[in-house]
C-alpha cells in the first residue's frame, strides 16, 4: 500500500519538477554553449543567478510540500485518501518520503545546472585537487572520515525529516478548530519554533553549565578534535530522531483521532 | 451478521451535539434511505462509518469491526464533496481506484463512462461539477463493496440525470450489499428504497421499512416525512 501510495505522489509532484529539471538544465546547457562562444557573464552576475536558482528551487519544494499534504489529505480531496483502504501511517510516510526525495533531487540538479553553467570557468582538475588537498589537511584517520560522512549524512536526512514533519504537524494541527485553520497552522509553526529554540538554549546553557562544575576549560583541553566532534553529532541526531518521532506521533493523532474534513 | 451496527453513538463538536446516542441496524440486502433536515447529523453519521470522524462515545461497526483499514475495504463511500483530484484525467481515476481497491470492477466503470458519453481522456478540470459528481458516482458505484454509503448523491445533478444514477444505483448492488442513501429529496428516491430512518437533532425519529410506514401511516415517505418534520 506505501509503495503504491508513493507512486501517485511520485507523479502528482513530478508533474511539477521533472518540466522545472528540465528547464533548468537546458538552460544552463544553453548558456555554458554560449560562453564557448564568448558571450561571457560576469562572476558576480554567475554567483547571483546561482543563489537565485537555489533560493528558487528550496521554495518550490516548501511550496509543493505543504501543498501535497494540505490539499490533498486536509481539503476535499481528503475525503479520497482518506477512505482509502489504509491507515495514517501510509499516508503520512508516502507523502514524507517523496517530498524528501524530490527535496535531495532538486539539491543535485541545482548542484549539476551551476556546475554546467561554470564549466568553462572551472578547472575541474583544481577542484580535484583541492578536494583532496582538504582531506590531507584533515588531522583524522580514514575510518573517523567515513565516520563522520555517515553522521553529517544521517544529520542531513534526520534534519530534512523533521522539517517536513513539523511543517505536517502544524497543519495537522489545525484540525483543532473549524474556522481559520491555515491561520491556525502558522500559529503552531510560529509557537513550535519558539519553543525549539527555547529548550535548545536552555540545552546548551545546561551542557555549559555543567561543564563548568567539572571545570569546563580543563575538559574542553582533555577532549580531541574528533570525540568533541562526535559529542556534538551524537547530541544533534538524537535531538532530531526525537524530533521526528513527536512530530510524527501529533500528525498520526491528528488524522487519526482529530480529523474533521468540511 | 448485520453490515452496519451503531451503538448509542454520540459525536459533539464543542458544545453542540449532532448525534445524541444512535443505535441502528442494516442488514445485507436492504436499500435504506437516511433522511433528515439540514443538521440532523446525516453526513455526521455517514463520516463516523467511514472512519472520517471518531465518536464522541458509542461505537459504529461495519461488519462487525470497528472503522479502521479493514472495513474501508468493503465500504464504498461517495461523499458530498468533490474529491477528484484536478490534475488527474478520467483514467487516471480508474486506474487510482484499480490500484486501492481489489473489489473495483474496472469494465463496468468504463462501460457506466461509455453510457453518459464522458471521454476517459478528459482532464477532470475541464469537466462541469455535475459531470465530475456522476464519474464520482461511477467510481464508487463500479466498486463490489458490502456497503455503499451515498452523501446526497443527486443533489447537484438535474432531474434527468436523477433517474439515470439512482438506475445505476439499483442496478449495480449487487444483492448481498446494502446501501444507504442520505438525502432530503425523498421524492426522487422514495420508489428505490426498502426502509427509512428519519433523524432529527441527531436522535433516530423513525426506523421502518417503507412498506410499514405507509400501511401504519396511510401516506407516502415524503407526506409523512413533511408531517414528522413541519416546520
């Protein structure tokens, strides 16, 4: 049933990216044609197109993202998905992981459509060059690189979750009330917000504050670059495994137990 | 085992109560006319069966469970609302329902589509409201569910069009199936009914067979219901 319900999102928001990838990449062909050419751009007017292109895309994504679980499983087309032969939990993972996914695509094709678009400025051996030059200056073995690939990944992944599932959260949570709701909903992103950053300083005060009890200085000294390092990812992934779980579980109650289409 | 089973259901919203303690039974077979005034709590109670709504208190059991994955498989449910997505084209419609359903019957919804002339190839956006309520219709009924539950199923479609879904209704339950229609057009549908159940303010004011009422009343479905709900 997940993989079905995937399919259709697949579609019902490919509909609006692979036309956007497209466009963007040929456009970017096209220019990078026409700098061999010699119709050069300036770097600062490269740089601006580039920052444009990804502020662009991200807000696309947050569009369609909020877009695909409040019209289709808040408004009238609820009353489709919602009789569907399954429970909220398909319902919300299918709508997660394909907002993920095209969220991580969109990344790499921004990512290739700048880089096409610079290839006739860039020395792709010197970029090779300085890659490696910065893992030699990096004073970790081979395995604590991979290591921390692997939790700046994880971080990546477990952060986009949990972006995603505050913003479902806060339009589940308009179920609440009849009138107002998508007033309601940016109420709750603003009060969730607020209160993240509150108990993440009171975090950080309180890691500080005991620290200091066991003299802060003396064991900032004892640690090495790479366990102060692990300290740090280990703390922020399961703050956001956390996070994800609660936003998950209030969307689930939500639609479960709350929910009241008009 | 009966099809659908409530149980002193209750629903509130805030403060006001739109069902007050239900208890009802169909059983397979029956065509059962859910009427009532606006507000009485018909769409209430239908959206409790779907599992749309959770009561308040009481239970509603569909073949003997409770709302859940299990009876949305075998409940058919049209609502008043139109659900189609707008960037879809009729056939993806069929194919969408093909997918989720197991009971679709995929000929006879392009057969129902073949009769009333709506092309598979049209987008949904480009279709008047009262053609995208009969694909509705179509899809829901083309399913071999054990309940269809029917929110006000001609209330936006012309009389002519009327008779032609209510025919389509009667036609194609197949006889282990029930169905209940919620409506307050009882004219238009009084002939294809087996019982009524009349609310009003969300309790049951009447639950018979339409042969019943109209030998206890001497009068038809809609001159009781005008009498039992006079304003």
């Amino acid at each position: 049933m997940l993989g079905k319900l995937m399919k259709y999102e697949f579609l019902a928001m490919g509909r609006v990216f692979i036309p956007l990838f497209g466009a963007l990449l040929l456009v970017s062909i096209v220019n990078s044609i026409l700098g061999h050419f010699g119709f050069r751009v300036s770097a600062g007017i490269g740089i601006a197109v580039s920052v444009i292109l990804m502020v662009g895309i991200a807000v696309i994504v947050l569009i369609l993202t909020l877009q695909r679980f409040w019209t289709n499983l808040l408004t009238n087309e609820g009353y489709l998905m919602m009789t569907l032969p399954t429970g909220p939990d398909n319902l919300i993972l299918s709508k997660l992981f394909v907002a993920t996914i095209w969220g991580f695509a969109s990344a790499v094709v921004v990512t290739v459509a700048i880089l096409i678009m610079a290839i006739s400025d860039i020395d792709l051996s010197s970029i090779h060059n300085g890659i490696r030059y910065m893992f030699s200056q990096i004073p970790f073995t081979s395995h604590q690189i991979t290591l921390l690939i692997f939790q700046f990944g994880l971080m990546l992944v477990l952060g986009s979750l949990a972006n995603t599932l505050m913003l479902y959260a806060c339009m589940a949570l308009s179920m609440l009330v009849n009138k107002y709701r998508a007033l309601v909903s940016f109420g709750a992103f603003i009060g969730i917000t607020t209160v993240l950053q509150i108990i993440m300083t009171i975090i950080m005060v309180l890691a500080i504050r005991s620290h200091l009890i066991m003299d802060f200085e003396s064991y900032i000294h004892s640690l090495t670059a790479f366990s102060g390092i692990q300290i740090y990812t280990w703390i922020t992934i399961v703050f956001t495994a956390i996070l994800c779980a609660l936003f998950y579980l209030v969307t689930r109650y939500m639609l479960k137990r709350r929910l009241n289409l008009q | 085992m009966a099809i659908l089973n409530c149980n002193e259901l209750r629903k509130s919203y805030g403060s006001k109560v739109a069902l007050n303690g239900i208890n009802l039974t169909i059983e397979p077979g029956r065509i059962v006319g859910l009427l009532g005034p606006n507000g009485s709590g018909k769409t209430t109670l239908i959206k409790i069966c779907t599992g749309l709504l959770t009561p308040t208190s009481g239970q509603a059991l569909i073949n003997g469970m409770s709302p859940g994955p299990e009876t949305k498989a075998i409940v058919s449910f049209l609502p008043e609302a139109t659900y189609l997505n707008s960037w879809m084209k009729v056939s993806h419609m069929l194919s969408f329902f093909k997918d989720f359903y197991s009971d679709f019957n995929l000929d006879k919804a392009q057969d129902m589509l073949r009769n009333l002339g709506i092309s598979e190839k049209d987008a949904l956006r480009s279709l008047s409201k009262g053609t995208k309520e009969k694909v509705q219709l179509i899809l829901v009924m083309a399913r071999e569910a054990k309940l269809y539950l029917l929110d006000e199923p001609i209330g936006g479609v012309d009389p002519a069009a009327r008779d032609y879904i209510l025919n389509t209704i009667i036609k194609n339950y197949n006889p282990d199936a029930s169905v209940v229609i919620s409506t307050h057009l009882i004219y238009d549908i009084e002939q294809v009914l087996d019982d009524v159940i009349f609310l009003k303010n969300g309790e049951i004011a009447l639950s018979s067979s339409v042969d019943d009422l109209r030998e206890n009343h001497g009068m038809s479905v809609d001159a009781y219901f005008r009498e039992v709900f006079r304003c």
